[in-house]
C-alpha cells in the first residue's frame, strides 16, 4: 500500500517531524518564511495531510487545490487561519495543540506584566543608550502588583494558569469574562465572573486570553481603553487583531493607560515604523509565548499525532471539527 503523501509547512522539531517520517512521505518547507499561497497551493495538490501554521492561510481555495487532503494538522492551539466550516464542508478533519502551550504562554503573559508595569523595556533601552545618569528617587516609577486586581479577559486554560500564577505569587485578585462561569476559578482563585465593563473599569491590569473569532475582533477599541483606569496595564498574548492597535497608541500616547505588553499583533510581523514601536510605554515581543524547547516539542508531538490520526482515518486526539 503507498505511503500517504504529507506536506509541512515549515521545519517542525524532530519529535514531530520524524514520527510523521515514519508513516508518511513527507515534503517539508525548508525555507524561514512561510511559502505564499500559490506555492502552498502547488504543494498540497497531491497530500492526504498538511501541518499549517498559524501564518498559512488554508481556505476554500486552498481545500479546492487539494483534492486528497484528509486533514489539516495545525501546529498551534489558535486556529484562527483555518476556515473550518471549509474544511468540515469538504470532510477534512482539523486539529490543534491545547495544553502543550498553556504554561509557556501564561509565563509571557505574566513576563509582559510585569515588564510593562515596572518600566523594563523603556528603562533597559535608556540605560544601553546612555540616559542613566544617576540613580534617581522619581525615575521610572512603575507600578506594584501585589494585592492589586486583575482583569482576565477569556478565563480558558491559558487565563486560568496567568491568573493562577498572579493571585499565588502576588494575591491579586481575580475578575475574569467567559461565556460561563468558571467553577475551578472561583474557588481555586476567588475569581468573580463580570461583565467586560465592569471588568475594564476595576481592574489595575487587564490580560487578554480570548481567542480570535468574529465577536472578538476589535474587541478593544477607543471605547474600551476609555474605561480602564489610567493607571492601567494592558497586555495581549491572544491574537493581534483583538485590539484596535489606532486606538491603543492614541491611548498610551496621551495617558489613558498606563503601559502595554504584547505578544502579538496586525499584522505580524509589525512594521518597524508602526508607531506602538516608538512609544516607550509600549513593550512588543515577536510572539513567543509558545517558544521554549519543551512547549515546541510537545505542540510537535500532538500536531504529528492529529496528522497521523487523520490520514490513518482515524479520529484525531484534538479534534476542532468532529
Ligand atoms: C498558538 O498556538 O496559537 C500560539 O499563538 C503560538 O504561539
């Protein structure tokens, strides 16, 4: 029997890359940035599997091209850049990796905090540069965190592991949205469910963990940030597109808010001139939250048994569309 036909969108690690080897014939990008859609196109023409990233689009015209594919193993626990109901309309199976990349993530999350809090990017950079002039009493004057309230926004595994780790290192208390209550939150945590706007409007630091889907485009926009507190701090390691960048610079440029951290942003990478880059009380990071050694791993390990599942026609472990 031939073997099933695979294309890998990008070098994957080894874990991954060689269990799939083991089964399948496998075709893997090789080059840093991702092929363009019409070389996507040409590649997958023939496979009964494609592992994407979170930067390959895989569309109706992508599914069209490809007329084998059995399965489309995302190599991210986001899965925003697949058209699911495409791919569920022509019976491709979708996968994802949850879990792997919650602690990595939430350990951004809690890294962007408190580096936006405390002025470290904005102090790291005067000092390289030749500003630290002296040690002095009203310089870089960030912000505590401890005993103060957090804001998150999408309590789902990786909200809950930021918000666990903020209410056990430094007792902040915990306000959060969800679509329901969240059991495991408000006992573990003493976590109190609210509306956004009681939640922008209470909170000291506001983290977003919310997944990218068309309710939750644009969610923070000039009207949200005029909520928060001036003091506020606002982080992202969810999906660029979530925030109204226009309006976060508007915001941190004149004193709405306090700082911002994020991981991700629209588009990415972002453009070296883009003004979020030159205000000091912003910190850009290029989405890293999922980049430790073990966290790539381990996204590799479930991405290659979705792949697998899915050619073999079996069901897949992280099943997006079943
Ligand atoms: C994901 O898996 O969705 C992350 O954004 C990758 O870091």
């Amino acid at each position: 029997m031939s073997r099933p036909k695979v294309f890998v969108a990008r070098r994957i690690p080894d874990e991954g890359l060689n269990a799939i080897r083991a089964v399948c014939d496998v075709d893997v990008w090789p080059e840093q940035l991702p092929p363009p859609p019409a070389v996507l196109r040409r590649h997958v023409a023939d496979c009964d599997g494609l592992v994407s990233l979170l930067t390959d689009r895989v569309d109706a015209e992508l599914l069209d091209a490809a007329p084998k594919l059995k399965v489309v193993s995302n190599f991210a626990v986001g899965f925003n850049n697949v058209d699911v109901a495409a791919c569920t309309a022509r019976g491709v199976c979708v996968g994802n990796t949850p879990g792997a990349l919650t602690d990595a993530t939430a350990d951004i999350a809690v890294t962007l905090l408190l580096a936006a809090a405390r002025r470290v990017g904005e102090s790291a950079t005067d000092a390289k540069e030749g500003r630290w002039l002296t040690w002095e009493p009203l310089g870089w004057l960030g912000s505590d965190l401890a005993g103060r309230t957090l804001g998150i926004v999408g309590m789902g595994r990786i909200g809950f592991a930021a918000a666990k780790r903020l209410h056990g290192g430094w007792g902040m208390k915990v306000l959060y949205t969800a679509r329901g209550p969240k059991e495991d939150a408000d006992k573990e945590l003493g976590a109190t469910r609210v509306e956004l706007d009681e939640l922008l409007a209470r909170s000291d630091f506001v983290s977003v963990h919310a997944d990218l889907n068309p309710t939750t485009k644009g969610l923070f926009g000039a009207a949200q940030f005029a909520k928060m507190k001036r003091t506020a701090v606002f982080v992202n390691t969810s999906r660029g597109p979530l925030v109204d960048q226009a309006a976060l610079a508007a915001a941190l440029r004149d004193g709405t808010i306090f700082a911002a951290g994020l991981d991700v942003t629209d588009p990415e990478p972002l453009p070296t001139d883009h003004e979020l880059f030159r205000l000091p009380n912003c910190l850009i990071v290029p989405h890293i939250a999922s980049a430790t050694i073990d966290t790539r791993n381990a996204m590799a390990r479930l991405c290659a048994n979705n792949l697998l599942a899915g050619v073999g026609g079996a069901a897949l472990p992280n099943w997006v569309n079943p």
